[in-house]
C-alpha cells in the first residue's frame, strides 16, 4: 500500500540525512520526498511517500519518531487528506502539436509558462496519479525534460501537524 | 561570569556531569582539548592503546554502573577506530557520549588532513550526533548528549568538535544547563495503565506461562520487580544473552538462557507456552529461530521502553510501551490487588506446567547433569566456567569476547545479580572483553574482573595489556585455549564438513604465559584437569595483578544445545554431536 507520511523535524543540519539514511539503512522503500523550512524558522515539514505491508509501515512510523530530530508525524493516508505534487514538463511543440498541447493543457488546468518556437514548458499541480495522466495524455509528442517536486499533503479540516 | 574556551568547558561539563573516567587518546585535532584536561581536570584520563579499546572500556562501565561511559579520540582515524564500539554500544542500548576531534571548521570538506565525516560514518549506529558549530554551544550540546544517551532507550551519543572551536584563546560564557527538555524527544515515563491490566487479567488465567526477559530489564533497572513478580506468580523466567543475571541464576524458577544456544528446558517452556510475558526483549533471530514457527500456542504480551521494538519481528497481541521498572511495578501492584481480591493463578495448570519443565530439565538440562564430562583426559570449557563460578561464588564481574567460550560463559556461570555479566551480545564484536573488563574493574576495584576469552579475540585488543600495566588494572584473563577460532570451527564441522577454511593458526600463536609476563603481568599455563581447580584458586588469589590463565582445553568440543536452522522452531536443537530432538 501507498503511503503518505509527513512530519515536522528540527531545522537542523544532519536532520535530513537520518531521515533519508534510515530508510536505506533499513531497506524502505521512498517514492518521493519533499522537504522544506515552515512558517516556524526552526522547524522542516517533510513528506515522503512509501509503499509497504502494514507491518512495514508500523515500522517505519516508529522508526521515524523514534529519530531525536523528529518532532511530528503523521500518516496522512490514514484519514482524509489533500494531496499535491507540481510538475513542469518541457516538451517539443511543433506545428500541430502547439494547439494540441494548448488544448491538453487546458483540460488538465495546467498551465504553459514558457514558450520558444520549438517548445512549450508546461506546469501542473495534482495528485501524482494525475500528473501520470497528463504524460499519458500528451502521448506521442517528444518529452524533453520532467521535473516533479514530490508529494506534499495536509489533513483535511481542522486536524493540523503543529507544535 | 565565568570566561572559558572550547576546549575548557569540555572538560568542565564532564566534571559538572559526573563523569569518573574519560576513556581516550590524543592526536592534533584534540590537543587543546588534551591541553585543557591536563590543566583543569580531575577526572582520571585512561590512555589506552587503540581508540575502539577505548570505546569498549567505556562500554563495560556503562554497563556494570547504568552510567554513560565517556570516549574522547582524534579526528580521522581515530574517529574511525571508534566505531566498532559504537556499534557494539548501539546494537546492546548501552549509554555513551563519544566526543571525536574534527579538523578545523572552514577546512571541513576539503579533504583535510585526518578528515573524516564522523557524522556520516557514525550516523546508523548512534542514538543520536552532534557537530559543535560554535564554541559557546559546548556546554548545551554536551548536558544533551548525556540526556540522550541515558533516557528513554540508551544508546550512544556523538559529539564531534572542530578543532578551533576548542581554542585557548577564545573564552566564552560558561553555564551548565540544570535541566534538559527537548520538543522533538520525550521518552515515556509509564506504561498505559489499561494494556497493563489487559496483561495482568492475562497472567492471572496462564496455564503454561514463561517470562522471557532481556537486556532492558537489566538496562532498565527492573530486576528486582522482576523477581517480585515471577515470585508472586509462581512462573518460570528465561533470559536471553543480554538479560542474564535479571533473575537469579541459582532460584529454583529460573529456566537459564534462551535461544540459539539456549537451554533444552527453556526453549522447550517457550514453545509449549500459552503466555509469554517478553520484557525488555527484542525477539531477535539469535532467539526465535525461524519467525513462522516461533511459539503457535502463546499470547505475547511485550514491555518495552521502545515502541519500535514492539511487533517488529514478532506481533505482540498486548503491547505495553514504558520503561520496565515503572511498568513491572505497576504489573506487580496489579497483581497484588487481584491477589487481595480473592484472584489467584490457576495453580492447578501452574503445578503441571511445572512438573513438565522439571521432566525436560530432567532430561537434558545443563544444570542438572552435567553433558560435557567424557573419558578424553582432557580439559572440558565447560568444567572450566564451573569451577571458575564456584570459586567466585557466582559474584565476579565476568566480560567475555565472542566465540564458543561466551556461550560457555553464558551457560554455567549463574550470575545471581544484572550487571555482572558483560558481553557484545548485539553486534557480536570479538575484541570486547579485556576493554570492557578495564573499564569494570577501573570502577570496582575491590571486586573480581574476569575476562573470559579465546586465542582469537584476544588477539583483537590484546595491546590493552600494556593500558594495563599502566594504570595497574588486575583484571584475570581466562582463555579457553581450543587453537581454533572455535566458533567458526564448530560451524564448519557440522555445516561444511569439517574442511576448517582459515579457522586455525597453524602453530602461530604466542607463548602467552610469556607474553603477558612481558607486559610484567602474571601468567599461569593450566594443561591438566587436576590442574583445573589449584591453578584457579591460586590465580583467584592474586589480587594485585593481572593474570593471564591459559587453559589448555578439549579442541573439539561444541557448544550445545543448538538451534536447528534453518526452518526450525525454537525446540528444534542439536543436544550433543550426535543426539538431536
Ligand atoms: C570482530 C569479529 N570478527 C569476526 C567475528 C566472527 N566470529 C565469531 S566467533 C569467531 C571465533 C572466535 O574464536 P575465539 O575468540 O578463539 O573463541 P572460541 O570460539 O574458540 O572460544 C569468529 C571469527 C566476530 N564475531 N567478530
């Protein structure tokens, strides 16, 4: 099973490197991962996403919290959840393609935020699976290049990951 | 206000910690540090002769205080020398500041002289690290890394300090946090009251109970309500390698160790048990043998300081997170009220329970007959443990190395009390002992020290001789002198044939009577069985000096019982070269 797990760590140097080194230490697995400084200038929200059995998944939950680093996590795939990943994706856009990929674009509401004569640079903000439907979609046209920032979600409602 | 350097509030912390030893060796990137001790400290500084000497003498007095031991090495290879006791620390919670030298902080990167990223070497077999990013930090970093590495479950702390920020000439305010309290790390402080009495209502109805108890509830200070609570309960106990000495090894409830070379009755007792009560365990493989076939009858109830060893290997069906003396005092007051309230233990099912595990101690218990005696002529490891057990009352600190002589160690001595057994039973690391020993006997100078050990893992430390001698340490080496790496010899004669690939010396091995005299220490050869008991005493009899007793023993005995692996359950066991169940 998919998961997404997110937590709030001490903005420190070497925090980030227990996070990542335990899942290799360990043998888990991480599908994406998404790490920034919050409101608070001493803390990082990390979000990864990881697949396993519920035995795994128990595991690394409390290996997570077990790290001295971490002072928050939570699984938010265990409750309602809003979930995002942003994509820019440059591909070839010639002749027919253009208003093609203009039309694509708009049914997925992404957006076109650079343009050369041979080239369009696309940015999409979804959920993962909808990202993959874009690259789907757009088919046989040539992929040049694909950035994607990894997953980040929030708790739905009034639940928060706060200190 | 009190101005101090870098390399001054190191040494102050220590001291306004507690510290009684600092294990170390110097080298460039320490030497403000060094110069500072030499200045200002009282603590007593060993010099040992390489740095993971130093790091295993740490260890042992951590684990016969509770205490952390402390370690202070140069940057680099010093650095690096440490691990293997970092990891050793790790794999066992044992609670440990290590400080490294680091070059100094705007050449860090650069490929440095004596540069090593101690940070990222030491990041998976430590608690928890820190890298000092200015001077006045020292003080803080330091009262948390001893929080650290003590509460909750312990482990080892880093501390790694660039050179100049121990400078002489940069004085900074010095104040020695009282208190500590971290928002990212808040260990548990009791268990939850309802899991204990879920447990509790679960012992009271047992009909084949076992309490297997590990490492934590001699790290966790839970021996004595341990006993309370078995006692009151009338159920058997086992330990596993780490968790000896938790319950008397001489009291009549007491199955012996559990597990890969552990005793006919008490594995036998955990795979016919309905209830284990695990505390302080980890259900480790050397343990359960093949997981799917651990123990199909028992409900598992699992104390433990750490959630996260809980249902890790095996699923726990109550899991209790807390410390285990919080925890088992609870347990026990719980019970005590059943008790009052007119409860009792099926004591019925209790009594035939009993007479079971009385038929398998009968049948193969270690204790009971002893196996090992044949007609060779010669000296038998296990006769050797024996003795050395009856000569010291089951009272000495006993270290050991690793290899068939810790198993025999672990078998027939009975340590009747936590903390005098002291072994690398998580990481396994030959080369423990003697250090270890050092650290003990540095802080119980009036009591026995005895390093049990073999050709091999002494050879691993064996330099600390000369810390030895230095320091005036009287520790007793005893070596179970087989001429083989024993342990991997007695897995080649039942797995590989016999063909004994790189597990012998070839007649390489010193004179070790004669190289420990070197050292100005004492030697003693024993080579007979009616040597046995005369040579200990008269070794036993040397108080003042280290005594190296080589014992000359039957080279081809094994370590029995033994596991059948793989695919087998926990009463799966070799019983002799020849006997299995
Ligand atoms: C540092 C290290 N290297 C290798 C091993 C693997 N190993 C386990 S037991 C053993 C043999 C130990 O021989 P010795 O110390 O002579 O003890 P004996 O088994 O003969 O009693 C070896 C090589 C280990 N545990 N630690």
């Amino acid at each position: 099973m998919r998961h997404i797990i997110s937590l709030l760590m001490e903005n420190e140097p070497g925090a980030l490197s227990r996070v990542v080194g335990l899942f290799s230490q360990r043998g888990y697995n991480i599908e994406s991962l998404n790490v920034a400084v919050t409101d608070d200038a001493t803390m990082s929200r990390l979000t990864l996403v990881t697949v396993g059995d519920e035995r795994v998944i128990e595991q690394i939950t409390k290996q997570l919290n077990k790290l001295v680093d971490v002072i928050k996590l939570v699984d938010l795939t265990e409750g309602a959840h809003i979930e995002r990943e942003m994509m820019l994706i440059k591909v070839r856009a010639l002749g027919a393609q253009r208003a093609e990929l203009k039309r694509c674009s708009d049914i997925f509401r992404a957006q076109i935020v650079d343009v050369t004569s041979s080239t369009f640079t696309v940015q999409m903000v979804g959920t993962s699976e909808k990202l993959d439907s874009f690259i789907q979609a757009i088919g046989d046209i040539a992929i040049l290049e694909v950035v994607r920032s990894g997953v980040s979600g929030i708790a739905r409602g009034e639940k928060t990951l706060s200190v | 206000m009190e101005l101090l350097s870098g390399g001054e509030m190191v040494v102050r912390a220590l001291q306004d910690e507690g510290v009684e030893f600092i294990f170390g060796y110097p080298g460039g990137a320490v030497l403000h540090i060094y110069d500072a001790i030499f200045n200002h400290s009282d603590i007593p500084h060993i010099l040992v002769r390489h740095e993971q000497a130093a790091t295993h003498a740490a260890d042992g007095y951590a684990r016969a205080t509770g205490k952390p031991g402390v370690v202070l090495v140069t940057s680099g290879p010093g650095a690096t020398n440490a691990i293997t006791g970092i990891a050793t620390a790790y794999m066992d919670s044992i609670p440990m500041v290590v400080l490294s030298g680091q070059v100094q902080s705007h050449l860090i990167g650069e490929d440095a002289f004596q540069e090593t990223d101690m940070l990222g070497i030491s990041r998976p077999i430590v608690k928890h690290s820190f890298q000092v990013k200015h001077a006045s930090e020292i003080p803080g970093i330091i009262k948390k890394a001893f929080y650290i590495a003590s509460t909750g479950r312990p482990g080892p702390v880093v501390i790694d300090i660039p050179k100049d920020l121990t400078n002489p000439h940069d004085k900074y305010e010095y104040v020695y946090p009282e208190e500590m309290r971290l928002r990212s790390y808040q260990p548990v402080t009791k268990g939850h009251t309802g899991q204990i009495r879920k447990a509790v209502n679960l012992l009271m109805k047992a009909r084949r109970p076992v309490i297997y108890s590990g490492g934590g509830v001699v790290q966790g200070g839970g021996s004595e309500l341990l006993v309370e609570l078995a006692q009151m309960l009338n159920f058997p106990v086992t330990n596993t390698l780490m968790g000896l000495g938790a319950y008397p090894g001489e009291d009549r409830q007491f199955l012996g160790m559990l597990g890969m070379h552990g005793f006919y009755e008490a594995n036998n007792a955990m795979h016919h048990s309905d209830l284990i009560l695990a505390i302080g365990v980890r259900f480790d493989d050397r343990v359960t043998n093949t997981v799917s076939k651990f123990c199909p009858d028992a409900t598992i109830i699992h104390v433990d300081v750490d959630p996260a060893s809980i249902s890790k290997t095996v699923a726990a069906h109550v899991p209790i997170v807390g410390p285990v003396d919080a925890v088992l005092a609870e347990m026990v007051s719980q019970v005590k009220e059943a008790m009052a309230s007119g409860e009792k233990t099926d004591e019925e099912a209790l009594k035939v329970w009993w007479d079971r595990i009385d038929e398998w101690r009968a049948q193969h218990g270690l204790w009971h007959t002893p196996r090992y005696k044949d007609d060779s002529g010669l000296i038998k490891p296990q006769e050797v443990i024996e003795e050395l057990w009856r000569l010291t009352k089951g009272e000495a600190f006993i270290t050991s190395d690793v290899g068939q002589h810790q198993m025999y160690a672990a078998q027939y001595y009975r340590y009747n009390k936590p903390r005098r057994w002291i072994n690398s039973g998580g990481l396994g690391t030959m080369g423990f002992g003697l250090p270890a020993a050092m650290g003990i006997k540095l802080k119980f100078p009036e009591d026995d020290v005895i390093c049990v050990t073999g050709e091999g893992s002494i050879q691993m430390n064996i330099q600390e001789l000369s810390t030895c001698t230095q320091y005036d340490i009287p520790v007793k080496i005893l070596n179970l002198h087989n001429g083989y790496l024993g342990m991997v010899k007695q897995w080649q004669d039942m797995q590989y044939g016999g063909r004994y690939s790189q597990s012998t010396y070839e007649k390489s091995l010193p004179d070790f009577v004669k190289l420990v005299e070197a050292y100005g220490h004492v030697g003693i050869r024993i080579t007979k069985p009616e040597e046995l008991r005369p040579k200990l005493e008269e070794a036993l009899a040397i108080k003042d000096r280290l005594v190296f007793i080589d014992c000359m023993i039957d080279p081809h005995e094994h370590v029995y019982p033994m596991h059948i692996a793989p695919n087998g359950s926990m009463r799966d066991m070799w019983l002799s070269k020849t006997e299995r169940t």
